[in-house]
C-alpha cells in the first residue's frame, strides 16, 4: 500500500525581487502563503510544479512544499517553510520590513548604536 500524498504548495522566488512566491490556483504567484492553491493530488502536483518552473522569466528554484491546511489556509510544517513565509531574519528587509513594530524608538537606538560601533571598528575610518 503506498503512502498518502501529504498536501503541497508550489513555492519559488520571484526572480526580480527574490521574494518567496507561491503559486495561486489562479495562475498568479503570491507572496502570502495564505493565498497558495493547496494540492492534495501527486499528479496534479507535478503538473501544477511544471507550470510553475516553465515560468523561468518570472521564478526561479520551483518545488513543492509540505504543508497542513490550517483555518486561515496553508501553514508550514517545516521550520525552513515557516522562515521562509515570515521573509528575511533582518527586520529592516522584505515582509518584516512593512511592521511598524521595528521602527518605534528601541528598536531605531538599537540600529543606531550597532552602526556607529561597526564604523568605529571599521580600518577606514580609524584615525590612529
């Protein structure tokens, strides 16, 4: 008996910006998971991941990711799905960026203080 096919996503990264994409069942690529066409069939999912990586002027490294449906959609179930849904681990780049959490004061002293330490240590810029 073979193994059930665990539902999937088709996911990429857009090839002008380098954001995660996923494939919508509207043809259109998506930055939100939440959007993604869940494919519950294995042949429909290798149909669904060669559409995908015929579109080469839009993406680049198609494959299928694992995911379980949630209430709000498709949710990660491996860490490197969930990272990669959240955007860059740097605050001030890509989806994290749109927070305003980052850019009250703490943070904006935090960033201040780190790049006048990297300039100060910086050989280019030492004065003895």
């Amino acid at each position: 008996m073979s193994k059930p096919f665990p539902p999937k996503v088709v996911t990429a990264n857009a090839l002008l910006k380098g954001d995660v994409v996923y494939l919508t069942a509207n043809d259109d690529w998506s930055p939100n998971l939440s959007d993604a066409e869940v494919i519950e069939d294995e042949a429909h999912a290798t149909i669904r991941l060669l559409d995908g990586t015929a579109r080469q002027a839009e993406v680049v490294g198609v494959y299928l990711a694992d995911v379980k449906v949630g209430t709000q959609g498709p949710e990660p179930v491996h860490f490197r799905e969930a990272f990669r849904a959240r955007g860059p681990s740097n605050l001030f780049h890509g989806k994290q960026a749109d927070s305003a959490k980052w850019k009250k004061k703490p943070y904006r002293v935090m960033r201040q203080n780190a790049m006048r330490t990297l300039l100060a240590m910086s050989p280019d810029h030492q004065t003895s």
